[in-house]
C-alpha cells in the first residue's frame, strides 16, 4: 500500500511541476530530505522520484515568467565557480594515469552533484518571494522533523541502547551524516517554531525540535554530539531568554550524563578523555593521505572520489587502521583538500564565509529597517545551521550535502529579495527621500555585487 501512496503522489505531482516550476521546487526538497519512498519495500523503494519531478520543474522553468532575474550575487558566483571547478579537477584525473583507477566512481559522482547544483540553482531562480521562501524552509523544516519524531520517539523507546540512522540507502542513511543534516536542520526547526503563528503547527515544529536533539544524541555520533553543543550554544545565545536558555542547556547535560546508556557512555566518554580508538585513528590517517596527495597535485587535487585504497597506500605514510574498506575523508574540509587541491579548498572556505558575512549583513539591516524584519529569523536559522554544518563537517566527508547547497541558495535568495524590498521601497517614498539611508548605504554596504 505504501509502494502505492508514494508512487501515486509523485505521479500526480509531475504535471503541477511543469505548470508551477516552483512547486517542483518543494516536491524536490521533500523528496531530498524526507526520502519517502526509502520508507517502502516494493518497487516504490527504487522508483525514479526524483528524475519524475526534476524533468517536469526544469522544463516549466524554460517557460515561466516568475523567475528572479538579477540572481548573481557573490555566493552565486562562488557557487557556480566551485561547480565549474570540481569538472576541471575531474577532467585533469582522467588524464593523469596515477589518478585513472577511480574515475568510473567519480563520474558517477560527479553527476549526482551536478544534478544536486542544478536544482539548487533553480530553488535561486524561482523562489522569488517571502512567502515562497518561507514554504521552501517550511518543507525542509517539516521533512528533517518527520525524520526527528521518528528517530526520537524509536531512541527513547528502545531506552538508547540502539543507534539512530536516516532513511536506508540516502545521503542520510549513515548514523553520521543524519547527525549532521539534522544539525543544520535544527535551527530551522527552533526558529519556525518559536514564531510561527498556526497553533498546531507550531506545537509540531518544537516537538521535532525536542526530538530531534535526543536523535542527534542516540545517533552515537562524536561529529554530531560536539556539533549539537556548539549549535544549542548558538540557538541559546540568539534566544530573549539567555539565562533561562543557559539554564536548559545545562538541565539537558546533566541528564545526559545521568541516563545515557553505558554503550553511549563509553563511546563519548574516549572523545573527552582525549584517548584515540579505531575510528579516531583512521580520521587522522585518511587527513593525512588527503595533505600528502594535495601537496602532490597542489592545483587540482586527485578529483572526485579520490580517497581509495590504492591511492592511499601510494600517498599515505601510515597504514589505515582496520583496513580501508570503512574509511573515507572523515572530514569536509580535508575532503574537499584531497579532491579538489588548494585552489578547490579556497573556493570552499570563501563560499562558507561569504554566506556567513552576507547572513550577519543582513541582519543588521534588518534590524535598522522595519520593511527588512522578517528577514531576521532566516539569518539566525541560515547561520546556525552553517555553523552545524563546519562544526559536524569537520569529522565527516560530506563537503556536497544538498543541505548545505540549499543553505547557500537561501542565502543568495535573501539578498535578493532584500534588494528587491529596499528598491520597491525607494520607488514609494521617492528616490532621492530613500536614497541617503537605502539605495547608497545599504546596497554597497551590505549588498555587493
């Protein structure tokens, strides 16, 4: 039955695609993120969902006319920049014979961010107002929150002693990479549902919210727990209420401490007593292969899917504790080091900062222009949830999550529609009446580009 309810909704779903592109938009982040049909056993599992409505949403973009049109911003550009460069990386390890053995791989690889980038530069293109960015983040929020309930309500009533993991067979599916989306997702989660008006509503999203910090817990990841600390520290920190916050924060560690399960106990317990288990060692041999082969290939890296067993026991001084059949980069940023060179790492750092400072710009506009106000929440959510991803990203190879694309797309989105409000503003009141406090400071200032 469930094979049925999925496939039949993605079908009905294709032709409003092609009429609404940006319904598309939705379709593909819930499918994206929730991953429904991992949740059947028929032919549903496997079922194309997202080429069904990826082909109509591209094609009813080619004839909207609700489109954003001056999208280049300077995260676009460093955007499109990285993509350009991670198929010049690739191309470079085709043609270099020492590279050549995992390039079947990497193709394949390849296409699947290619695709990820694409919808993601439709998301800029079609979400052209508040409310639609306010759905866009509503059906992300609401995807990870089905997902938190999920993995919570299970973590608690299996008493913790069992992991946590996302949908079986997705970008989530590993007990770390779902430590790591819901991260970044959680800050969605506490925002929307410290404002959102819908009672009912309302009450879903702080549940998920609660939930979803015990399934980060009961994930038993070192990467996710260290980044719920710094994210819980960040949402606190935002809050009215900091000393009440404080005093929350403080609560959930004590209890942590006192009812976690020994399994948990024992697993956390190595990371704070500083001692190196298996896990921990193969990080630092599989970052240390990622700087020696950078150093070989300063310029371009070893492309895509380049940390494999026979370029690792070429370029790396230590054997791989356990063998390498379970290890990888174990960490964005060496990731991106090892497959795309120092020139590719640039690229990835100066996107990160750029939506930072571009997030805090906008905040403090924001703050300076009642029209601008509603833009608040998003900076706080946007920018936690980068934080989560850098924190969490440092011990977990997913430099190419489609969350953290869609964070950057969100970004570029708010800086265009704050252009957009100030010069409709400007237009009402009189140009040169608006010009001294919003067409010369703000646009330059905190818009550039």
């Amino acid at each position: 039955m469930r094979d049925f309810i999925i496939v039949g909704i993605i079908l009905g779903a294709a032709p409003a695609c092609l009429f609404n592109p940006f319904f598309g938009v939705l379709m593909w982040s819930w499918i994206a993120y929730m991953n429904p049909h991992r949740f059947t056993w028929g032919f549903a599992y496997n079922f194309p969902v997202a080429l069904v409505i990826a082909i109509p949403t591209l094609a009813g973009t080619l004839f909207t006319r609700q489109t954003n049109r001056r999208f280049v911003t300077r995260e676009f550009a460093l955007l499109l920049t990285f993509w350009v460069w991670m198929c010049i990386t690739f191309y470079h390890a085709s043609q270099t014979p020492v590279l050549s053995d995992h390039q079947i791989d990497a193709q394949a690889d390849l296409v699947i961010i290619s695709k990820v980038l694409l919808m993601t530069f439709l998301t800029i293109l079609l979400t052209t107002t508040k409310e639609r960015l306010r759905y866009l983040i509503l059906v992300t929020a609401l995807s990870f929150g089905v997902l938190a309930i999920k993995g919570g309500i299970f973590g608690l009533a299996s008493g913790g002693h069992y992991r946590v993991f996302g949908p079986p067979d997705s970008f989530i599916g590993d007990n770390n990479d779902f430590g790591l989306a819901m991260n970044m997702a959680l800050p969605m989660l506490f925002f929307l549902g410290r404002d959102e008006k819908n009672k009912t509503l309302r009450m879903v999203l702080r549940f998920a919210t609660l939930l979803g910090v015990v399934a980060i817990l009961l994930t038993y990841s070192r990467g996710a727990l260290i980044g719920l600390g710094v994210v819980l520290a960040a949402i606190a920190v935002k809050t009215r209420h900091k000393m009440l916050a404080g005093f929350s924060l403080a609560l959930l560690a004590l209890m942590v401490v006192s009812f976690a399960p020994p399994a948990w106990s024992d697993r956390m317990g190595n990371l704070f007593a500083g001692n190196l288990d298996q896990s921990a060692e193969q990080r630092l041999a599989s970052w240390g292969f990622a700087w020696n082969l950078a150093k070989e290939f300063p310029i371009t890296g070893g492309g895509v899917e380049t940390f494999t067993p026979q370029l690792f026991s070429r370029y790396s001084t230590t054997e791989m504790p356990g063998g390498f059949a379970s290890s990888g980069p174990h960490s964005i940023y060496f990731q991106v080091l090892g497959e795309q060179g120092f020139v590719g790492l640039g690229l990835f750092l100066a996107l990160l900062m750029s939506c930072w400072f571009s997030l805090r710009k906008l905040r403090r506009l924001s703050r300076k222009q009642p029209v601008l106000e509603w833009m608040e929440p998003y900076t706080h959510m946007f920018e936690i949830g980068l934080l989560g991803f850098m924190v969490s990203g440092a011990f977990l190879g997913r430099a190419y999550f489609d969350l953290f694309f869609q964070l950057v797309a969100t970004t570029v989105i708010l800086r265009v529609l704050c252009r957009q409000e100030i010069e409709s503003l400007a237009h009402e009141i009189g140009e040169d009446e608006a010009q001294p406090e919003l067409l010369t400071r703000t646009p330059q200032a905190a818009l550039p580009g």
